[in-house]
C-alpha cells in the first residue's frame, strides 16, 4: 500500500478529497471494498449515535449486487496479498512479547496488539505491558489484558505440552496443516500473478497490432495514451 500511494503521488493523481497526498487507510478502503467486485452489504451496523455505531452479526447483512468495476479474480487475489502482508507485519514488533501476533478475539476475530506505558520509567514498563483490544480500530470491546499474567497461563500450558507426547504430535500435526494452507495460498498468489501478467502482456499485444494495422489508422499519441492507461510507461 505505501508502494502504491508512491506512485499515485508520483504521477500527480489527487486522491478523492482533490489534495495530492495519499492516506494509506484511503487506498486500503479501496483494495477492500467490495463494490469493485460487484456487491455491497447493507444493514451491517447500528447507529447508537453520531459517533458510535454497533456492528451487526454478519446473518442480519443485506447483500446488493452491483455492476462489478474489477475482475473477482484480481480482488481475491489482492484480499490474499492483504492478508499474508498483515500476518507478516503483525509477526515483527517494535516491542518483544511473548504472544504478539497470536492472540485474537472469539467474538470479532480482530487481534489483541500489545501495549506498554510510555509514561512509566524504563525499568518499571516490562510490570506493565499488556495487550490491548481497541474499539476505536474495530475491534468489539475495548479490554486490556495484563501481559505478566496471560504470559504464565500461556507458558504453563505449553510445559504441560511439552510434558505429553500426545499433545505435543496433535500439535505438530497441526503445525504442519497450517504450514500446508500457507504454501497453497501462496501458489495461488503467484498463479494469479502469472494470469494477470499473460492477460496484461496479451492486451499490450493487441495494442500494438492495432496500432500497426494501416485501416485502423490509430495515432502515435491515442497509442501512447492506451499504453499509459494500461499501466505501461
């Protein structure tokens, strides 16, 4: 995403507001929005008041077809790249925590991120971390839980693991499921990739046949222009 705000501002485009500067949460509400591929969902939240709204559960949506802007392909293509780069950046803190990038809600599936008092002395701050879940980044609830004391529940359960075979073969029979799904996903991304490309490389060749063929008499600039609106310098 801050590739591409780079070179929405490298080529002059303005964003939706007309100012020249991209925000990365604007060009992240396009990539995800579903209206590209064809439906939007009404009824999804419940307006308490001009600043807080509720979300609904996902059986009261209303979905709405619309004419699609993008092929679903490339949108699911673009949610898998999403999702792999999240669950990247979300595995390299700033700050080292025991079980950063591990712990999500049951009820929103929205992750905890990990929290320290800036104010507290330096030597004091490891007593208060903790993991915080935010209602103002979507999350359902705003909850912190202290670190020192999920840390020890999270280590005694994992010695106890380690203690019975059992568990620890489910484990790693688990371990490598997950490994499975993440290499297939990634195939699939670069599948994908090599789709768009030939259609993209097909579409330049199309291009210039026409721009050759005497009878369609198309000019060096309205060939330029195409280029150009094809992603191509």
């Amino acid at each position: 995403m801050h590739q591409i705000r780079l070179e929405l501002e490298s080529r002059g485009i303005p964003s939706y507001t007309g100012k020249p500067n991209w925000h990365l949460s604007a060009i992240r509400n396009v990539l995800t929005n579903t209206a590209y591929k064809g439906y939007v969902h009404y009824n999804k939240s419940i307006c308490r008041s001009d600043s807080d709204r509720k979300p609904r559960e996902k059986r009261e949506w209303i979905k709405i077809g619309i004419p699609p802007i993008v092929e679903v392909e490339l949108y699911n293509l673009v949610q898998l790249r999403i999702k792999d780069h999240r669950e990247a950046l979300r595995r390299q803190p700033q700050h080292f925590y025991l079980l950063s990038g591990m712990i999500r809600c049951m009820e929103c599936e929205k992750p905890y991120q990990s929290n320290y008092q800036k104010d507290r002395p330096r030597e004091h701050r490891k007593a208060h971390r903790s993991y915080r879940h935010r209602r103002s980044e979507g999350q359902c609830m705003d909850r912190e839980i202290t670190a020192v004391r999920l840390e020890e529940r999270v280590w005694d359960a994992v010695k106890e693991m380690l203690l019975n075979p059992e568990i620890l073969r489910q484990a790693y029979n688990q371990a490598q499921q997950l490994d499975l799904e993440a290499r297939s996903r990634s195939m699939t991304l670069l599948e994908g990739y090599c789709r768009s490309a030939g259609k993209f490389e097909q579409q330049l060749n199309n291009l210039t046949r026409a721009y050759n063929e005497p009878d369609i008499r198309m000019t060096k600039t309205e060939y330029l222009a195409q280029r150009v609106q094809m992603g191509y310098r």
